[in-house]
C-alpha cells in the first residue's frame, strides 16, 4: 500500500487552507481600521447614525439655520448682510459647530464685495444631556471687522441652538 505524505492528503489542504483564510481575515480586520483618506472624523460625540428627528434636515435648511437664531454676529452689523450672505455666514456658523475639529475654521465670503468671515469652533463639551462647544466668528462687513462669540448647544433634530 502506498501512502501519501500527511501534507498531500485532504485534510492537510483543508488545514492550510484554513489557516491561510484566518490569517488574511486578521490581517484585512486589522487594516480596516485604518482610514487612510485624512479625511474629517466626526465629533467625539457626535451621532454614529441619522439625527434621532422623525423628518431630519439638511445642512443648510431654513429649520436648521433658522435655529441659530440669527447666530452670534452682533445684529446691527448682521442686519446689514444681504440676505444670501447671511445664509452663507449661519452656514458656516453650522458646519463649524456640527462638522469641524476644534479649532479649525469655516470660511465664507460673498461673490461680490468686501464680505467674509471665519468661524472657528472649541474643543465639545457636555452640558447634562446635551453636546455644546463654544466658538467665534470674525467678519468682514464692507471692510469692517466684526467679532461674535458665545457657545450653541446641539438639539436632538441636529440643529444647534445658541446659548443666551
């Protein structure tokens, strides 16, 4: 009777063929963690998955810019901001609070004109149950300087509302 060597046999190939499968499932498991893209991580806090709101908004909608209530530039120098720049200045005041890393900024400027602005976030922070962060906003207006600041914090529907 001939026998084959214990590595040819069936059982051996399923063996190897085992351990082949389990090493490269570590290894993807272990290089699946690795983003690579150097992309914006979310909030430490931040929600995994959709806003808990039963008809969740956009970035950018009237409910959830409207929350800002006006944001933190002074209203005498905002109330001069055409509308489309005040929609542009809430924006960012938004994307800074849900989007960007401490101390980052969102810029702004309008198309047309001396009118811009910068909106830098803090670090999160929690208030009992809700997630806050302090932030500034500096502006242009016609070539003015402006400076607003105070602290918003975040609503169950995803919109941010300031702190008064």
């Amino acid at each position: 009777m001939v026998r084959k060597p214990e590595g040819n046999t069936a059982m051996g190939n399923l063996a190897r063929t085992h351990v082949s499968l389990t090493g490269a499932l570590a290894l993807a498991v272990l290089l699946s963690g690795c983003t690579g893209s150097g992309g914006v991580k979310p909030l430490s806090f931040g929600p995994v998955s959709a806003p808990v709101s039963a008809n969740p908004q956009p970035a950018g909608s009237d409910a959830i810019l409207g929350a800002l209530n006006g944001g933190i530039l002074p209203p005498q120098a905002a109330s001069t901001l055409s509308r489309a720049d005040r929609l542009r200045s809430l924006e960012a005041e938004y994307q800074a609070l849900e989007k960007t890393p401490g101390g980052q900024t969102v810029a702004w400027k309008a198309p047309v004109g001396r009118t811009s602005g910068e909106v830098t976030a803090g670090t999160p922070y929690q208030v009992g149950q809700q997630n806050c962060r302090q932030y500034t906003h500096n502006a242009q207006i016609n070539g003015t300087p402006v400076t607003g600041q105070g602290a918003a914090c975040r609503n169950p529907d995803g919109s941010w509302t300031p702190l008064s």
